[in-house]
C-alpha cells in the first residue's frame, strides 16, 4: 500500500515548482509509465475541469463570505468560522473526488465511454457544520483513493487468479503440444496483466487528484495565509493606532494629573496661608477685644471727664469771644501798621531814588573835587632805612624833615654842598655850609607811612576810574626809592605791605558788589606789560610775541590798545593777585637774561572797567593805569657805561619825554610829542584833558642819593604845576 501511495505524479510527470519536497517524494516509477489513450485523457481533462470549477466555485463563496465578514466587522471570530468551513468544505470536495474515482474504477471503463459525469459528485459536494467543526486545517488523507487502490487490488487479485486446473496459476506447466492451454493461460495472463495496468492507471488518477486537491488547498491556502496578514496587518496598524491613542490618553491624565498635583500644592499653600491669616486675625482679634476693653474703660473715663470739660467749654466759650473781640481790635491795629509799612517801603523806595541821584550828584561832586585839587596831583613818598641803611643813625633820616601837620611840605637838609645852593628853596641862618630846600606837593608821605594811609589818599581817584574817567598813576623815582614797594608791595599775600594796584584792585571789586544795588553791573579786564629798551613786552602772556602800540580808528573812539597783547577778563581780586604773581614771574625771567631788568624798565598794569546801570541806563567806561617807571638816576650820576648806559639813555628818553608832554599839555602847546617814545605813546588817553593823574614821586631816605632826591623831587614839582585841563567822564 505504501508503494502504491508514493509513486504519484503530475499529469505531464514534472515536479510541481510550489511542492517540491511533495513532489519528488510522489514522482512514479518509470516502470507505471504508459501512454495513455484519448478517451483516458479527456476524462483526466473533465475530471480536472470539474474540480477547478468547484475550486473557483469554492473560492468564490470563500472570498464573498470574507468580503462579508470584513464588511461585518466583527472581528476575528467570524473570519476563523469561515475559514474553518472553506477548510470543510474543500475536505468534502476531495472525499466526494475520492469516491467518485472509486465509483468510476468500479464502472470501470464504461463511464469512460460515456463520457458521462457522475451526479453524485454535486448531490454529495454539502458543507455541513458538523463536518466544519469536525476537520481541522490540515488536509485529510486520501483515504478514500487509498481505499479504492486496495479495493482494486483485492479484485485484481482474484481476478488475476488462474482457474483451477488450467495451470495458468498454479505453476504447472502445460505441455508443448497443449497450445489450446497455453493459448488460454496466455489470455489469462494477459487479461490479468490488462487489468493490473488499468488498476494502477486509476490509482495514479487518483494520486494526480490528490496532488491538485493539495495544489488547490495550497493555493487556497496562500490566499488565505494573505488574507491573514492583510487581517494581521490590519490589526496592528488598529493596535497601532490604538497604542497611540493610549499614549495620548496616558499624557492627557498625565498632564490632567500634573495640573491636579498642582492645584492640590496652591491649594495647600493657599491652605496654609489661610491658616496663618486666621491665627494672626484671632491673635489681632485677641488684642482688639484687649484694646476695646481698654476702650471701654477709657470712654467710662471720658465720659466723666465729659462733664467737667464741658463747664471748662463754656468758660472757654466765654474766653474765645473775648478774644474775638480783641482780635477785630488787633485786626484794626495790624492793617494800621500795615499801611505804615505800606508807606514806609514807599519812603525807602523814594529814599532809594535819591540815594541814586545822591550817587551821581556825589560822582559830580568828587569830580569837582579832584578839578579844584588839579588833575595832576603829585604824592612824595619816602621809604625807611633798612637794614645796613640804619646803622649809626638809629633809623633816622636826618637830612629830611616833614614839618607840617597837612604832610604837604618836605625839607631837604644839605650839609656843606655849595653847588647845591642855587636851587634851594630856603637858606636858614648865614652858614654855607648847611643848605634847606623845601617842596610842596598835594602829599607827603614820611619814611613812617603805611602802605594802607597811602592807598587811603589815592583811593577817591581809583573811584574815579568806575565812574568812567581814565586814571593814571605813575611811580617816579631813582632805583631802589620804593617804587616798586608802593605800586605792588612786597607780595600779594602779605597784607600790610599789600601796594596800590592790589588795593585799588580790592577796592574796585569791593565797590562793584556795593554798587550792584544801585543797578550797575561792571566788567574789568586787566593786562599787565613792560617796556624795556622802548620794546614791549607781555607779563602776561606764555610766549614772546611783538608788540605794537596801535589806534583803533574808530570815530569819536581814538582807542589805544597793544597788539598780541594778554586782557584777562577778572571777576574776583583773587585772579588779579594771580595775574600780579604772574607777571612778577615773567618779569624775574626777564632779569635773568638782563641784570636788574625790573629797575631798567617801565612796567604797566591796566585795568578797563566798563559798567551798565540797569536802572537809570547809565553806562560808564573807566581805565585804571598803575605804572612803575624805570629809576630816574641821571646818566652821569649812575656812571654807567655799554649796554647799561644804552638802558639809562633810554630811560632818561622816556622819562623826560613824559615830563615834557605833560608841560606840552600844561602849555596847552598845539602839538603833544606822545609819540616820542613808547610810554608816552601808550599813556596818551591817561594823559590829557580826558584823565586823572597822580604821580608819587619816590625818595630815597639814604644821605649819598641826596642829589637824585633833589632831582626827583624837581622834576616833580614841575609837573604838579601843569595844568592839564578837566577831566571828563566816558558815559
Ligand atoms: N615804604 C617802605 N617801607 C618798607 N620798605 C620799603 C619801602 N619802600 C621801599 N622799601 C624796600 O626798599 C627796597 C627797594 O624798594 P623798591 O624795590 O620798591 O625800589 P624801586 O624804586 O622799585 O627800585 P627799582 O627801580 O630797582 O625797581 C625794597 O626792598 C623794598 O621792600
């Protein structure tokens, strides 16, 4: 039986590609191999026919029926139930191909014949439940054709069995001359053989329906292996898409859960916050309940002292209308002294204009004042002995005298000098041998005067200078009479010996503030030069420019002014004292390059101040000129002689330049020689009609410079007799 199963076949005996394993295992023998006649074939051909169509049919049904439960949606339970009765069905298929090719082996070769096609295949081809549920997915065993082989063979066999006594089967063998028999055994055998054939014939039919059963199942298989995935696949892109809904929903109670947790720490929080509120309001509350009690004591309090406070209330009632009517009498009292005052601020403002007109009747007034003194007035001034000077006289100047109260007048004393007689002003007593000589000035000053007396008597002419005249004061004198001492002093810091220009500086400033109230605002600047040699230099100035004396050429104006020259504008003394420390800097510069510089050459502070009255609209234009001249020793008396007696030449141009442009301008001459040298030039504006002029003429106390002395004060005397005309105001 077993052999008979194995050796199955395709229908053209080549292995089927999609069961290889299967169906090199099933290949037949070589030896069944037989041609196979027309009609076998075409029953093969309809047999086939018949079981592709019911495959189909089968198919089909299966693929609506899954159409149908895919529609349906149920899932995975109706899928396997129509599976599981494709699976049924197609078992009852092959069991009905099996009996049908039993049947047909039976019929034998008749239905053949007939071509007829055995009905019972369709009346048998019912799906049932039971068979459904009674077959699993595996393909059943051809049973039915195994069965139908062994039918064939037991019939073969008897078949096959040679009658009794013939010999034909019994291995007894017939004689040579019983060709009869042999003949018969022979048909026998052969008839045997015929029938073997056509048993194996219907065996390999049925094992090549088998193998298309298998073929179909296979097929159908696939397709429902494909299904399956398709369902499988499917499935997972719903779990898939499921998993992703279960994450979302899982963040979504994550997230719900996060806000819950924080709504849960705020409202603990809020809890906790509540709690302390409550314990500190039911502490405040505690202390509230304290207090009204407090309270309350205190109102029993008030409330008894209620009654006395109002008998105190009436009296204070009482009290405030006396008061009232005092105030309507303190009210009258107070508008009175209110219209006092009223008319008191009216009397201050009218004394207030009078003082103002006051101030420029009094600016009239000095002015006539200086007139009736002359407009250039002469100061002597002698300075002390000092140091090696004192020695053997105790300090005292015995050749000078100073003998009247009004410190007008000064004598010269000259022991046993003849030559000196000629211009002596007196000779007391017979004696040759002593000569007096006596000179008159608006001042003098003896060897004991301080610097601040001095200022004192010059100070109404540097008031003059802000009420717009041009004031000019000169220091005349030999080198080392003082000169220097009385314009500048010693030092700026050293108050006592502070000289005129600091003064009248301080002076100036003083005045402005004090006449800031009655409207006049002032502004000053100051530069500071000097001449040596006729050149000017800037003291002022960082750099050694050239300077020239020019005229502005304006009309009415003739303004004199030095080119590349420092003007500084000031606003506190203090940046004056700097400007004065300054220039006596520079000019200690200057004497190291040309020995005692300072005595050889004029030096010349100015300050223009200009001032505007707010009220009364004045406006004034002043100039203060403080110079220091070079020492006035004669040629032949300093003996000099080089550069030094080109210095004194110099000098001694200038100097008797100015004496005699003021005798010009005493003279009234028609032509003022200004221009003859430097200082003249400069000072021609403070020098005329238009100014005030003050010349100290310092002396020396020391006995050998008697002559110089006599000289100065000559030359001084001359020049206190000009008269240089009045002065007028710059407004
Ligand atoms: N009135 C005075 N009281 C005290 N010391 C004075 C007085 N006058 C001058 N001196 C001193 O005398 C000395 C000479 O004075 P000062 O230098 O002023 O003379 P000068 O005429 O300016 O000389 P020069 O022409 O060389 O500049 C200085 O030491 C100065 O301090």
């Amino acid at each position: 039986m077993e052999d008979q199963r194995k050796p199955l076949a395709t229908k053209n005996g080549e292995g089927n590609s999609r069961l290889p394993m299967f169906a090199s295992k099933l290949r037949p023998p070589s030896t069944v191999k037989r041609p196979r006649s027309p009609e076998e074939k075409q029953d093969n051909k309809r047999r086939c026919l018949d079981y592709s169509e019911k495959t189909v049919e089968t198919r089909a049904r299966k693929s609506s029926e899954t159409s149908k439960v895919t529609s349906t949606g149920n899932g995975k339970t109706v899928s396997n139930g129509t599976f599981t009765r494709q699976r049924s069905e197609t078992s009852l298929n092959r069991s009905t191909i099996s009996n049908t090719s039993l049947r047909s082996s039976n019929s034998g070769s008749s239905l053949r014949a007939n071509n007829v096609r055995p009905k019972a295949n369709t009346a048998v081809v019912k799906p049932t439940t039971k068979a459904a549920s009674s077959t699993n997915n595996r393909p059943p065993p051809a049973r039915g054709a195994q069965g139908t082989v062994r039918l064939a063979t037991s019939k073969t066999s008897s078949a096959n069995k040679p009658p009794a006594g013939n010999g034909g089967g019994g291995g007894k063998k017939r004689p040579a001359w019983d060709l009869k028999g042999r003949l018969e055994d022979m048909e026998a055998k052969l008839e045997k053989q015929t029938n073997n054939r056509e048993g194996l014939m219907n065996q390999m039919e049925t094992q090549n329906q088998r193998i298309q059963s298998l073929e179909s199942m296979n097929h159908q298989l696939s397709g429902t292996v494909s299904i399956k995935e398709n369902i499988v696949s499917q499935a997972s892109e719903e779990i898939t898409d499921l998993k992703r809904k279960l994450r979302q929903e899982e963040d979504k109670r994550d997230e719900v859960q996060r806000g819950l947790q924080r709504e849960i720490s705020d409202m603990t929080f809020l809890k906790e916050t509540l709690s302390r509120q409550n314990e500190s309001l039911q502490s405040d509350l505690n202390a509230r309940r304290v207090e009204v009690d407090g309270l309350k004591a205190s109102v029993a309090q008030l409330t008894s002292a209620q009654a006395g406070m109002g008998a105190e209330l009436e009296n204070t009632k009482l009290q405030l209308q006396q008061a009232v009517t005092s105030n309507k009498t303190k009210d009258a009292e107070i508008e009175r002294l209110r219209n006092l005052l009223e008319n008191r601020d009216r009397e201050i403002e009218e004394q207030n204009c009078q003082i103002r007109s006051h101030e420029t009747e009094r600016r009239k007034l000095h002015n006539q004042i200086q007139e009736l003194k002359g407009n250039i007035r002469v100061f002597c001034r002698v300075r002390p002995l000092l140091g090696d000077e004192t020695l053997g006289n105790d300090g005292i100047i015995s050749h000078m005298n100073f003998p009247d109260q009004e410190q007008r007048i000064i004598e010269l004393d000259k022991h046993g000098d003849a030559t000196l007689n000629e211009s002596c002003l007196t000779r007391k007593g017979g004696n040759n041998a002593q000569s007096k000589y006596e000179f008159g000035f608006d001042k003098v000053f003896s060897d004991h005067t301080s610097q601040q007396q001095v200022f004192e008597e010059i100070s109404q002419l540097v008031q003059s200078a802000l009420d717009g005249y041009n004031v000019c004061i000169f220091a005349y004198g030999q080198t080392g009479s003082g000169k220097t001492y009385t314009m500048e002093g010693t030092s700026v810091n050293d108050v006592d010996n502070r000289g005129m220009i600091p003064r009248a500086v301080l002076q100036i400033f003083d005045s402005t503030r004090e006449l800031e109230s009655k409207g006049w605002k002032y502004s000053l600047d100051a530069s500071f030069l000097e001449i040596y040699n006729e050149t000017i230099h800037d003291l002022l100035g960082d750099e050694d420019l050239k300077h020239d004396i020019k005229m502005s050429g304006q009309k009415n104006s003739n303004e004199v002014f030095v080119t590349n020259l420092t003007i500084v504008p000031v606003t506190k003394e203090e940046m004056v004292y700097q400007l004065l420390q300054k220039a006596s800097k520079n000019r200690s510069v200057g004497e190291t390059k040309c020995n005692e510089r300072s005595s050889r050459s004029h030096s010349v502070f100015t300050l223009k101040l200009t001032g505007e009255n707010s009220i009364t609209g004045e406006t004034s234009q002043g100039t203060l000129n403080l110079v220091d001249l070079a020492g006035s020793e004669r040629l032949k008396e300093s003996g000099s002689e080089g550069q030094r007696m080109k210095e004194t030449l110099a000098i001694n141009k200038s100097l008797s330049n100015l004496g005699n442009v003021i005798m010009a301008i005493g003279n009234k001459d028609n032509h003022i020689p200004y221009r003859n040298s430097k200082l003249t030039y400069l000072l021609q504006n403070s020098l005329g009609g238009n100014s005030k002029t003050l010349m100290f003429v310092n002396v020396s106390p020391k006995e050998e410079c008697f002559q110089e002395t006599l000289n100065s004060l000559r030359f001084a005397t001359k020049v206190n007799q000009c008269n240089i005309g009045t002065a007028q105001q710059k407004r």
